[in-house]
C-alpha cells in the first residue's frame, strides 16, 4: 500500500509517516500499488507499518544524545518485532517505561535501515534485552 504525505513547504520539512499515523485524523488514504485502488484506512487497526529509516528519522534525530534500549515487542497477534527504542525524554522522564506510557500513539522501532511504527494498542509486551 502507498500511503500520501504532505509535501514540504519552503524552509521546513516534509510530513512523515509518523506524523500521519499519530495525528487526530483517523482515516488514512492508502493506494493499492498493484490495482491503484484507493481505501481509507483506520490508523487505530494498523498494527505495524514499515518505512525506510531516511524517510522517517530526520537530522535531530540523528544527533540527539538520546536514551536506546535494545527490545523486542511481543504484539497481540502474536507477532515479535526486534529492534531499537531511542528517544529524548524529559530529565527524570527517561525510563523506558516512562517512554512507553509517554510515547504516542505509534512507537517508533529501530530495525536497521528500515523504521517499524508500531501501534501500542497491538502490543500485548516489551521485553528490554541487554545489547
């Protein structure tokens, strides 16, 4: 499924695609690749949704002294996704549950260079894993 973003305006950056998924909207419009047929999607029943770590990470992201934890996410489904929590959150705020009770709506998972947004109402567990 193709998903649309806004395009960037002058002098700022362009919307990502977690912007889209944690924003009051809750209809999405998605294209299917394959026939072009449109759909509009709840973002409450996206579990997971993938994008490429340079469409979604921006600068700051990259160099922000932030927290990391290394996790895997156990969601309802039974589905296990691997990967990396890094975040900045505010001083005495920085817990890995405090991120999780904090976080938006779709956390953001670190998988190489790819980034899985995931739904905290699909996630049954986070266990953290040492690195």
């Amino acid at each position: 499924m193709a998903v649309f973003l806004a395009e960037p305006l002058a002098g700022a950056e362009g919307e990502r695609l977690s912007d889209l998924l944690n924003a009051e909207t809750k209809f999405i419009p998605v294209q299917d690749v394959a026939t072009e047929a449109m759909a509009f999607v709840n973002s409450v029943a996206v579990a997971v949704a993938r994008v490429d770590a340079r469409h979604e990470l921006r600068d700051v992201d990259r160099l922000t002294m932030r927290t990391e934890h290394a996790v895997e996410i156990r969601l309802v489904d039974g589905q296990r996704l691997k990967g990396l929590f890094a975040y900045v959150q505010p001083e005495g705020r920085s817990r890995l549950t405090d991120y999780l009770n904090d976080a938006p709506p779709f956390l953001r998972l670190l998988q190489g260079d790819m980034v899985a947004l995931v739904n905290k109402r699909h996630v049954a567990y986070v266990e953290a894993l040492s690195r």
